[in-house]
C-alpha cells in the first residue's frame, strides 16, 4: 500500500511539472523579465 502512494504522488509531481512547464513554453503568460522582478 504505501509503495503505490509513494508512486501516484510521483505521478502527481511529474504530471503536475511537465504540465507547467509545457505551459510556460506554449502561452509565456510572464517575460522572464517580469518573474525576476516578482523574485525581488
């Protein structure tokens, strides 16, 4: 049991980042100018 929940939250993380990542590269809501600007 906890071998298959530590593997659906693995799932979940990877679709999750894959997701956003795709996402930042199709749409570009925000330059990078912008993010550093939020960092700050």
């Amino acid at each position: 049991m906890k071998e298959e929940i530590i593997l659906l939250i693995f799932t979940l993380i990877t679709i999750s980042l894959v997701a956003s990542y795709t996402y930042e590269i199709f749409f570009e809501p925000k330059p990078p100018i912008k993010i550093e600007q939020y960092k700050f």
